[in-house]
C-alpha cells in the first residue's frame, strides 16, 4: 500500500521539522569543549577526572540509544510511534544543561566529578529519547533520493544555526570583561558559564516543539508497525544482527567511528587553541559563529544543488577529501613559521591574520555542512534498502548506529584529548600566555596530524557504501511507496 504522507509535506513543513536539530547544535557546542574547559579550567577540576566522566556516560548511550532507536520502530500509541518519545524528553533535557553550568556548592574534586557524571548521563539519556525518534522521522517524511538531501540540509543548517546562535551569545553577551576577568581571563568567569546553560535550556525547549508540533498532524498517515505481542529481546538481537547485515550501513558505521573519533578531538580542543594558541579575547570572537553560520547554509545549499543528478557518496567523498587538505593549514603555518627565513602566517592580534582565519572558518564550515547533509541523506536511504530483504521500516534502529558510533568514538575522542592536556600539563592554574605556549605548540601539532588522519580513514569505508540513485528508486518502487 502506497503512503499518502508524501503529496502532504510542503517544503515549509521539513524546514519546521528540521527546527529539531537545533537541539543536536546546541548539544555538539556544549560537549564538543565548553564542558571540558568550564570544568577543568574554571573550577578546576583535573582534565583525566573531567574527561573520564564524560567518558562513562557513554556506556549509557551505547545502551539506550539502539534500544530506543529499536522501541520507537515499534511503539504503538495514539501519537503514533515517535512523537511521544520526543515530547516527554525534551524538559528533562532543558533542565540538565540548565544545571550543568549552575555555580556549583563546592570545588572539590569528588563533588564536581559526581556532579558532571550524573548530569551527563542525564542529558546524554534525555537526548537519546529526544533525537532518535525524532531524526526517524525523516526518512518517513519523504522518500525522493534527491528531496531527502534537502531535508538533511536544512537539518544540518539548523543544528549549525543552533550552535552558532548559542555560541555568538557566550562571546558577544557572556564572556564579557570585569575587574576580576580582564582580556582573555574572561573566558574564566563562572558567572558567564551559567547564562549558557540558562539560553541552552530556552533554546532547546524552542526547538524541539517546533519541531514536534509540526510534524503532529501527520501522525495518522505514519508508518504502523506490525504487532508486538511476539517481542523479545533475543528477537530484537537477531533484527540488529539482520541491520548490522547490510554492507552500505556497515560501512557508515565505521567511517562514522573515526569520523566521530575526529571530531571530539577536534572540537574539544578548539577553545585551548583559540585562548593559547590564536591568543583570541571573546569580543574578537563575537563574528565567527555568524561567519560559520553563513557557511553552513551555504553548503547545506550546495549539496542539495550539486548532488542533484548525481551519486552522493560521490560528491561527499570528494568534500571531506578537501577538508583532509584545507582544514590543518593555518595551524601548519604558523608552527612552521619560526624556522623560515620568510613569513609564512601574520602575527597575532592583527586584522590581517583576523580575515584569514574567519574566511579560512566560513569555508571549512561549508565544506563541512555539504559533507555531513550528504551523509545522512545517504543513510536515510539505508532504510528501503534493508526493507526489501527484512520487510521492517527500521528508521529508528538505521538513524541510531551511526549516530551512536559517532557519539562514543567523539567522547573517546574527548577522553583522550583529556589524557593528552594531562601529559601536557594544561594546568588548570595556568594563567598567562607565556606559560602555556610550549604545551599549546604540541597540542596544535597533535590536532593537525591526528585530525587529518582520522579523516581520511573514515573517508575511505564511504568507498563501501553501495546504494545508487537507480538502486533507490527500484527499491521504492517495489515497495509501492511514491517517488516525489
């Protein structure tokens, strides 16, 4: 039987869907460094304590995310099978990254190492609840090969909006200088630290009814699944097994692995280069999540417009194979420039050097944005190709994997950025510049060859990946589902 919800979802309603991402935005910012440097630089707690909480945490998204991904498949209620996941999480969730960066009673080391884990674990949980069945309904929404890169984008652009809103309040309105926090001391006031879980709590609780409310009224016309009077949890393994099966999937599971891997070194360590390295004050900051904002869009535009026509793993390999190239560039300049005759990268605190990282940003964030739109519209497509074989619509199990994978390896990543500041000795009592350049300097040069590495492996699994706009469309075809 055909769906009818395809002819019913105009472009203004995926864009209102795509509003939940913001939340994912909002999420990646706050974990991706702001926990990591508030806890170890601002209170003071050890980076190995700090990153090992974020770390445990993990196990519990390794456990809940499939199966939530796998109970939302087959949830039965008047709301259908995804809605109230999302409504019931999306409180919870506020209310721990609210917390999070609430001044803490004391500065102890056991007590803010208890108090981060159990609010990680409360927000990783929350979100798991919130952002699995919610991204399942995308593959459902619509099912045209190139449509589904256009709800992807706007997915990417709103989790980058959400990001870069959240990120131009701490610099422009948070992190502002006082007599105590004069110049880049600011980024160590605690006070600033609570305004960002306070506009976190908002702009999550925004976000994610938009997005709710805007898909409400197609739940009738949403995939049924078939009785679970038979359910057990030996049968649940053995349809995991069954998706774990499928070769395209697979091998988005490991690239997403380093992936993921990269990019919780990467981000985590971006507010240590930016005070360090780059000697940035949070004012000269202000434009940069607007500048990445800008890219983002931009590229969540061009690779609905250039993979149009064309094979995305196509056009997605050969993205993340210039930002292998592009991305380590200025970091390798000015490491290099002390033992060249001629200048290879302008000196700090100079408009020059300004306008060359603030362009070289809005690129790799393009960049980015087209790569990633690209990836989950690849994997959207995972979902008829394994129902031809299963006869399961699996959304909620196909849009987990991956984005498991990435979360774990991404703390990992956090995890052993922690042990590196460790062996650093990023002290947390480092207070000038002068102190912290030797250990800034090798940190930099483990980012720019270790990022660039993982990349290019993760890259390379997308070779695997089997699933063609021709091979799309037969399986929907078969399947009697519309094409639009």
């Amino acid at each position: 039987m055909k769906d009818s919800i395809e002819k019913g979802v105009s472009n203004l309603n995926l864009i209102l869907y795509a509003f939940g991402s913001g939340t994912v935005g909002i999420n990646s910012v706050i974990f991706g460094g702001w926990i990591l440097f508030y806890y170890n630089q601002v209170l003071g707690l050890s980076a190995v304590l700090a990153s090992t909480a974020l770390g445990i945490s993990l196990v519990f998204d390794a456990i809940s995310d499939p199966l939530v991904g796998a109970w939302s498949d087959r949830f039965k209620s008047k709301w259908g099978r995804r809605h109230p996941f999302v409504y019931l999480s999306i409180i919870p969730l506020a209310l721990g990254f609210y917390f999070l960066f609430s001044i803490p009673s004391s500065t102890e080391q056991n007590f803010l190492f208890w108090k981060l884990l159990l609010l990680v674990i409360l927000i990783r949980v929350s979100l798991t609840f919130y952002e699995t069945p919610r991204a399942a309904l995308g593959p459902e929404l619509t099912k045209g090969y190139d449509r589904r890169t256009f709800v992807t984008g706007w997915s990417y652009v709103m989790g980058v909006m959400g990001a870069i809103i959240l990120s131009y309040l701490m610099y422009e309105f948070f992190l502002v200088e006082t007599e105590e926090f004069q110049k880049d001391m600011a980024f160590l006031n605690p006070v600033s630290y609570t305004y960002l879980g306070l506009s976190s709590a908002i702009m999550i609780v925004f976000f994610g009814l938009t997005s709710c409310i805007s898909t409400h009224k197609y739940i009738p016309e949403l995939h049924k699944p078939e009785s679970t009077k038979n359910f057990s949890f030996n049968k649940l393994f053995q349809e995991l097994l069954e998706c774990f099966s499928n070769k395209s999937w697979l091998a988005m599971l490991i690239s997403g692995s380093f992936l993921g891997l990269q990019i919780g070194i990467s981000t985590g360590v971006g507010v240590y280069i930016n005070k360090f390295f780059w000697e940035w004050t949070p004012e000269v900051l202000a434009l940069f999540p607007v500048v990445s904002g800008i890219g983002a869009i931009l590229g969540a535009i061009l690779a609905a417009s250039i993979a149009n026509g064309q094979e995305k793993r196509n056009v997605c390999i050969t993205v993340f194979v210039i930002t292998i190239l592009t991305s380590p560039i200025p970091l390798a300049l000015r490491l290099l420039d002390p033992y060249t005759s001629i200048t290879l990268f302008p000196e700090n605190n100079t408009d020059l050097i300004w306008w060359i990282l603030i362009l070289h940003t809005g690129i790799e964030d393009l960049l980015r944005a087209m790569g990633f739109t690209l990836v989950i519209s690849m994997i959207y497509d995972i979902v008829e190709n394994s129902q031809i074989n299963t006869g399961r619509r699996d959304e909620g199990i196909f849009m987990t994997g991956p984005g498991l994978i990435q979360k774990i390896l991404s703390g990992l990543g956090i995890f052993i950025l922690g042990l590196v500041l460790q062996y650093l000795n990023f002290d947390p009592n480092i207070a000038t510049n002068s102190e912290s350049k030797p250990p800034i300097n090798e940190l930099v040069f483990f980012q720019i060859t270790v990022g660039p590495f993982l990349t290019l492996i993760g890259t390379s699994f997308l070779f695997l990946y089997n699933i063609s706009r021709d091979s799309h469309y037969e399986a929907i075809g078969s399947l009697g589902y519309e094409e639009k």
